[in-house]
C-alpha cells in the first residue's frame, strides 16, 4: 500500500510516457487482431470488446447531462454516438454499444493515457503540450465546439474589463486551462485578483451566485449556460473580454494512427454533411444523389470506409444515427436547446465560421 | 373537608412548578443572561425557519424531484427492469420483516403504539409520494410485506426452534439474490454496473463494504494485539499507513492509478474497485475501534478461560470477542455511518452514486440552478439511511445489555 502511495506521485507524471507501450500491448495480449496492418490499434479492441468507451464530463449544460429518462444527452454525447456508429456500423439502439465514463478534469487525462478509455469527448481544450509527444502525448480530432474563456461579473461590482478585476476576487475551477488563463492574463496587465478555487464549475458558480466572489470565469459557453439558471440573469453580466482560444475537441492516445483516423474522419463526417446538406431526415434519399462527391461519400461507390477500416458506408450510419453538425449542434446547444448558443465561430466555412472539412476523396 | 388552613403555614402557592409555564421560565429565562440568550438565539431561530418556510413554498421548484425520482434512486438502471429493483426491495422487507418478528418473539405486543405511529407516518408518506399512483400502492404493498413478515416471524420463532439459523442462511442467499437481480445472467438481461446508480448504488456499495470490512477489522485488530511479532507489525503497518492516507486518495489510485500496474486486457469493474477501496479503509478504522473494545476486557477474563482449560480460538470467541464487540458497536457503527456517507466520495472516480447523479441532473438545461432542492433532497435521504442505522444500534445494545 505504501508502495501504492509513493508510486502514484511519480505515476502520475510519467503517464504520458507508459501511456502508448500500454495502448498498443492491450490487443496483442488479447491474443490475434484482425488488422491486416500488424500494427494492433484500439480500433480493433474496440470491435473484438464491442463497445466503445468514452469519456465524457457528465455535468455539463447541453455538453454531457442525464437527461429525466436516464439517458446521456448533449453534443459530446452525440460525437461518442457518432463515432460508435461508425466503428459498430450500426445506428440502431447505438446507446447500447457504448459505456460512458464520467470523468472530472483531474481524471481525464490519466484514464485517457491508461487506456480506461477509447477516446476522451469532454469538453477539452486543443493545446500543443497536450498535443505534443513531450507533453501528454494526445491525438486531438477535429474541434467539435469553438469556445472562448469569458467572465460573468456581478452588475453591482460594476467590472467592465480586465483592469476592472484588480482586487476582485474571481472564481475558477481548478485543474483546468481557464486557470492558468486568468493568471497569465492578469499578470500580463499587472492586476492581482484573489482566485477561490473550486473543483467543479456548479460549486463555483454557485458560490458567484451567493457572493463569494465578484466575478466567474469559465468558458464562455458554460457562462452562458450557467448565466440563465441564475435567479436574476439580469444581474449578472458577460463582459466583453476574451481571455483564451478554447477550441474544443474528442482526444485519442498518441501513436494510434488508425483510430486516431476513425476519431478524425468521423467529425469531419459530420461537418461535410453539412456542407453537403445531408441530414437525418434525408440521408436515404441522398443515397441515389447523382453528384459523384455525395455518392463517394456515402460510400454508395469508391473505397472511402474500407480505407479506414470501417464499413464503406460508415457515414449513412454516423448521419442517422445523429444527423449532420448543424442538426447536433442546434439540439444540444443552439436553437432547439434552452441554451441558444449561436453558431459564431461555429457556423461552415461556407457561411463565415470556421468549420471546415477536408474533402472527402 | 378544610375551608381554612393555619396563616402561619401558608406561604405563595406553588403555582408555577409543573406545566409549560414553570418549565419554559425554569430553563430559559431563570436569570438576565440566560432570558436574553433565549431571546438572541430564538429570535435567530425563528427568522431561520420562517425564511426556509418562505424559500421551500415561493423560490423553490420542486419539479426538479419528482421529475428524476427514477435517476435518484436507481440511476440508468434500464426502466423495462425496474420490476427486479422491486422484486429486491420486497426481499429485503419480507427478510426484514422475518428477522424483527424473530427478535421480538419475547415481547409481549408486536405491534406496540410508537411502532404503529410509525407505521403510520410511512404509509401517509406513501400515499402522498409525488410518483403515479402503482407506485405508491407498490411502496404501500412494501409496508405491508415488512408487518406480515413480522407477524409470520414471531409465529414461526415459536413454533419453529430453528427458524433464526434459517433466517441467517435466508439473509447469506438474498446477497446472491441481490446480485443475481441487479447484474442479470443466467436468465435475467444482464445489466452493466455503470447503469447502476443513485441510491441503489450508493446503498450497495455501503453495505458490502460494511459487510467486507467487519471481520477484516476484526482480524486487523487481533492482529495487532497478537504476540506474534510479524502478523502484528504487518497489522499494525497496514493500520498506520491506510489510516494516514485520505480515501479520496485511495480511490484515486484505484480508479486512475490501477490500470497503469494492470496488464492491458485486464479491466477491474469500477464498481469492484470502489468497494475494495471503501473496504480496505473501513477495515483500518475499524480495527482501531475494535481494539479499544478488546482492551476494555480485563486480562482475568481471559486468564480464567485458560484456566478453564478453553483454548486461544475459543477464548476469543466465546469470551473475550462477544464482549468487546459490544463495547465497541457505537464506535463501530458511527465507523459505519462515515462510511454510508464516504460513498460520496466515489463521484470523484465517476461512479453514478447519489451525489453523482444529482449534479448529473442539475446540468440538464432544464434544471439547472436548482441546487438547494436537490441537496436538500439528498441529504434527507442520507439522514433517514444514517439515522435508522444509528436507531437500530441502539435497539441492539439494549438487547445485548447484560445487568451485572
């Protein structure tokens, strides 16, 4: 046991080095994968196990909540949804084929690195330590939900920017980029604020609500958010300040290229869709569209799954089992959700936000 | 019949010595202080109440209960096998109901005014319970099965001499039962741990980590008295290091740090680990509880079971043990009420228990905010669950009290 204690200080700094020898040896010891690669990927576990296990926070408004009939709901719920679709080729009961993993900011990256999950769709931030091989050593795909760190102060504290937070004190949930945000940008314009740490957002924004601090700064999604649950929203502001990119993404293990793909090619399934106004409602029908692109890939012709080692039409199932970006985000988040988080930064390219996918060819 | 008394004798009546009256101006207004504590303090009372009164029927929004009642209780269990949770409960209640009748097959009425006060409480709470209406005809059926199970108990107590020793079989098979319902197999759909939640979880989790955690302490705590050199070091290690590590800790490296020692296909159920880890920290406490109960028993009980020609084992068992225990249950149960509540922690490692599903539910968009209801709403909860554990401790040491 005492061994137990001393190891887990240094385990928990070299996880990101045993992280990618513990992925890849799982499937070996399980014995023959079918990769015809030889490079045994989390791909196959997944199928050999048949379900997918994703991480999710499990907390956050229109991101990852239990809705009232038991159910997982959100947008990083419906990217796991998705991506099981994908892998299982199926978009029927696709609840079924996953086991969903709560995970707070202090456990996601360990559970990640030691393969507790196939892949991480929680609310985390793209950065290059947690990118690059000497940092974490994570796989980020393609941002799910471009977000930005905010502030919501209180009316009567009468705070308009940064400067105004000098003296003030700020809550933040720690463990989390948001507060290494809000101390390089203080310290960037020479203002001290006392920071009241807290370990999960509804604790801090629960303390903002009985004034135990001035101002709250989180991502400004989860501002929002959080803003129209308070008893008067009216007193309670979102200053115009940005403090961070925050854009937001699923994660997979470093070294795993082929699943890291599956993770990849799934999101930009979704964001394509779009573009192509593929949805839902009307995917059987897309499947006899004429236009090459469209039939390439909905993998009606061409190799476009089997490249990935996925069923060819691997995106009809993603899009009935979920729909299209826009169809995820405008449930979750947007306009069919109580939230109504604009599209912003968020919206197709085509439309002047920033999503874009690669073709699909 | 006296018209008149001696004056001399009289003096002022006694007036004021019994009642409501005498009692309030004898403890709270007998001297300038201790009238104006009463004022300060009853007053700060007073605002309290009428403030919470005033936030329970106006500010709060109650919605936010019964609407998840199902989440609280058995988290993501799958609702089309909601009819096992409650073939588990009548189980419990029946076996429940058996083993109260069985201990009071000596008193004189079952059924005596306070027990049926409460029995009365719990069905008007049933009846009025925010759920549709089988619901409650099924709780009330509950209540129902617990006094029937009572009354067969006390009858077949005395008809029967062997029926407590079936009874304790009874109880050893309903945990096979228990498991067999709430993981499904061998006929049943299976049902992975992580759709376990809420207060089933919570509760499962408490009582097998009791359970487990009782005879380790025990050993744990002979151990360390023992005269064998190494079993009372590695004891007396075991309960110095487990104790000087927080649980939070423990769960941690269960949870995350495991997986890093573990080969790759082995995968512990999360579950399995919390209970390891509630466990392996109970026991240590425990042990500790334990000892001060042994260290109660004068050396000349066991000296004269010696000399009585009893053995190391059975002096334990027969002589030394039974006493202890009883010493120890407050200490040993208030051991098992933090651990009730310890399964708090467990939503660290991202177990669904009680606290987990709440916050799990205050972020669905609909509710989010209510906080005060759903915590108040816990903690009654946990309240009820700790308080009937410390209520029937108190009857089982009033059972064992033995008049010297």
């Amino acid at each position: 046991m005492l061994l137990a204690v001393t190891l887990s200080v240094s385990a928990l700094s070299a996880c990101t080095t045993s992280a990618p020898t513990d992925t890849a040896a799982s499937p070996a010891a399980t014995g023959e994968s079918p990769a015809a690669t030889g490079v045994a990927s989390r791909l196959d576990t997944i199928i050999q196990r048949g379900k997918l296990i994703c991480g999710v926070e499990g907390t956050i408004p229109g991101f990852s909540f239990v809705d009232s009939s038991g159910k997982y709901s959100g947008l990083d719920v419906d990217v796991c949804r998705a991506i099981a679709a994908a892998v299982f080729d199926t978009s029927a009961d696709i609840d079924s084929k996953i086991e969903y993993r709560n995970l707070d900011s202090t456990a996601r990256f360990p559970a990640l690195a030691s393969g507790e999950v196939d892949v991480l769709s929680r609310n985390t931030t793209w950065t290059s330590s947690r990118d690059a091989t000497g940092g974490n050593g994570f796989d980020f795909a393609p941002t799910s939900f471009y977000d930005g760190q905010g502030i919501l102060v209180t009316k009567a504290s009468g705070i308009k920017d940064l400067k105004g937070l000098q003296g003030k004190s700020v809550c933040v949930e720690t463990g989390t980029t948001t507060e290494l945000n809000l101390a390089s940008r203080t310290k960037e314009i020479g203002v001290t604020v006392n920071e009241v740490k807290f370990q999960d957002s509804n604790a801090a924004i629960a303390a903002f609500q009985e004034g135990r601090c001035e101002a709250f700064t989180s991502d400004r999604s989860q501002l929002a958010a959080k803003r129209t649950a308070l008893p008067n929203p009216d007193d309670a502001v979102l200053i115009d300040a940005v403090l961070s990119k925050e854009p937001l993404g699923p994660v997979t293990v470093n070294n795993d290229s082929k699943w890291s793909d599956v993770v990849k090619f799934t999101m930009y399934a979704l964001i394509q869709a779009e573009e192509f106004g593929i949805t839902q409602a009307n995917v059987a029908e897309k499947l006899k569209d004429p236009n090459p692109d469209i039939q390439n890939f909905l993998g009606v012709q061409g190799e476009l799954g089997k490249q990935f080692g996925l069923a060819n039409d691997y995106v009809v199932k993603v899009v009935e089992a979920v729909g299209n970006y826009g169809e995820v985000y405008e449930r979750n988040v947007g306009k069919g959700s109580d939230l109504k988080i604009g599209r912003g930064p968020n919206n197709l390219w085509t439309n002047g936000g920033l999503m874009y996918s690669p073709p699909f060819r | 019949m006296t018209t008149t008394s001696p004056p001399s004798f009289s003096t002022r009546p006694d007036v004021a010595q019994i009642g409501a009256i005498a009692w309030v101006r004898k403890h709270l207004f007998s001297g300038w202080f201790n009238s104006l504590v009463t004022v300060v303090l009853g007053s700060l009372l007073i605002r309290s109440i009428v403030g919470f009164i005033g936030w329970a029927t106006t500010t709060a929004q109650w919605k936010v209960i019964p609407e998840n009642l199902p989440l609280y209780f058995v988290g993501q269990f799958p609702p089309d096998q909601y009819w096992r949770i409650w073939a588990l409960l009548w189980m419990i209640s029946a076996l429940s109901g058996l083993t109260w009748g069985n201990l009071s097959q000596n008193v004189p009425h079952l059924f005596s005014r306070t027990v049926l006060i409460w029995v009365g409480i719990l069905a008007v709470i049933f009846v009025l319970a925010p759920t549709p209406l089988p619901y409650r005809l099924l709780l009330l059926a509950t209540l129902g099965l617990v006094l029937g199970g009572a009354w067969a108990g006390r009858y077949l107590s005395q008809s029967l001499p062997s029926f407590g020793l079936g009874l304790a079989i009874a109880w050893g098979l309903s945990f096979f039962i228990m498991l067999w319902l709430m993981a499904g197999g061998f006929g049943l759909k299976p049902v992975s741990t992580t759709a376990w939640g809420g207060l089933l979880l919570t509760l499962f989790m408490s009582v097998v980590s009791i359970v487990l955690c009782f005879p380790l302490g025990v050993a744990l705590a002979l151990g360390r008295q023992s005269t064998l050199p190494v079993v009372r070091l590695l004891s007396t290690v075991y309960i110095e290091v487990v104790r000087g590590v927080p649980l939070i800790a423990l769960l941690f490296i269960g949870a995350v740090m495991l997986p890093f020692f573990l080969p790759g296909n082995v995968r512990l159920d999360l579950v399995l680990r919390a209970i390891f880890g509630l466990t392996l920290f109970s026991a240590a406490y425990l042990a500790e509880n334990v000892r001060g109960g042994l260290q109660s028993i004068p050396r000349g009980q066991a000296e004269a079971s010696s000399a009585l020609g009893l053995n190391t084992p059975l002096t334990l068992g027969l002589i030394v043990l039974p006493q202890a225990l009883k010493v120890a249950i407050p200490s040993i149960v208030g051991q098992f009420i933090s651990l009730v509540q310890d399964t708090t922690l467990v939503s660290i490692i991202g177990l669904s228990d009680l606290m987990r599903i709440s916050r799990a539910v205050l972020a669905n968009p609909l509710y989010i905010g209510r906080y005060a209801e759903v915590y108040l709403f816990i903690g009654v909860i946990f309240w009820v669950l700790c308080y009937a554990m410390s209520w029937g401790s108190r009857q089982l040491e009033a059972r064992l009290k033995t008049t010297n």
